[in-house]
C-alpha cells in the first residue's frame, strides 16, 4: 500500500518561459507524487521546489557549506510519525545531468525525486561505501517499480 503524501510543487524563477514550460512539462504533479510515494515507508509532507542556479547555489553554500548548485538539496525536519521535508532541485544542472548522461529530463527528475525522499527518511550515501551501494540499490529497485531504467547502469 502507498503511503499518504501532502505535496506542494512550487517552481521558482527560472531563466525563462521556455525553460520554465520544459520542467513543468517533464514534473507533472500526479507523476510527481507517484515517484515520491514509491519511495515512502511512512506518510509524508513533502514541499518539491524547482530553482535556478543561484537559489540553488546559494542553498548548498549556505546550508552545505559548498559553493556550487547541486542536483538535489534535502531538508528534513522530522522522519516519524510523519516525514516532513523540503526537496530543492536546481533545474540547469537537473537538465544538464540528464543531457550528458543521456537520460530524459522526466526519469532524471524522478531519480532524483526518489532520491532526496530516502534521504529525507534517513537514507544516507555519504557515511560509508556500503551504505552508498544499499541506497543505490534501493533507489534502482523503486525506479525498476515505476518502470524507469537503472541510473547507475553504464
């Protein structure tokens, strides 16, 4: 069963209308809600926002203390009985990403979605190799669920 999910999509000022109309169209809010609740063990609150470069780069470098935008920023504030947190993701470097990795812009927003999702219920691939590998394991496995290809395949 999949858990209860209030989510707010909010898109920040991005380049321009062009860019904009780009990540609404690939971050549909039913996909979006579905991509977050494969990802869920508990009910969720959950804020998504889309920002340019500088949001983005002035988020890390406020709150990681590294001075470039990032792909996706997690902030969570609590894991139980409820998680509540806040996904930031920095559209020119999502876009970017999915270019070079030849990926579409819709599957890398939804990797990165399931991503931030785990770490927002306590997931981390920094303290260790291995638990590096059992996040990405996991991340595989719930994209494998919404039909979505390995992102960590070559």
């Amino acid at each position: 069963m999949l858990n209860n999910l209030q989510l707010s999509l909010q898109f920040g000022t991005l380049a321009n209308k062009e860019e904009l109309a780009l990540h609404r169209a690939a971050l549909p809010r039913h996909s979006v809600a579905r991509w977050i609740r494969h990802a869920l063990a508990l009910d969720a609150e959950i804020t998504v926002r889309i920002v340019d470069a500088e949001e983005g780069q002035a988020l890390n470098r406020e709150y990681r203390k590294k001075d470039y935008a990032t792909n996706v920023l997690t902030f969570d504030y609590t894991q139980e009985p409820v998680v509540t947190a806040d996904l930031v993701l920095c559209a020119p470097v999502v876009a970017r990403e999915a270019a070079e990795n030849g990926k579409s812009l819709k599957d890398h927003y939804a990797h990165l979605l399931v991503h931030g999702t785990l770490h927002a219920q306590g997931w981390d691939h920094e303290t260790s190799e291995e638990d590096a590998n059992e996040m990405e394991a996991y991340e595989t496995e719930i994209l494998a669920e919404l039909g979505i290809a390995d992102p960590y395949a070559d």
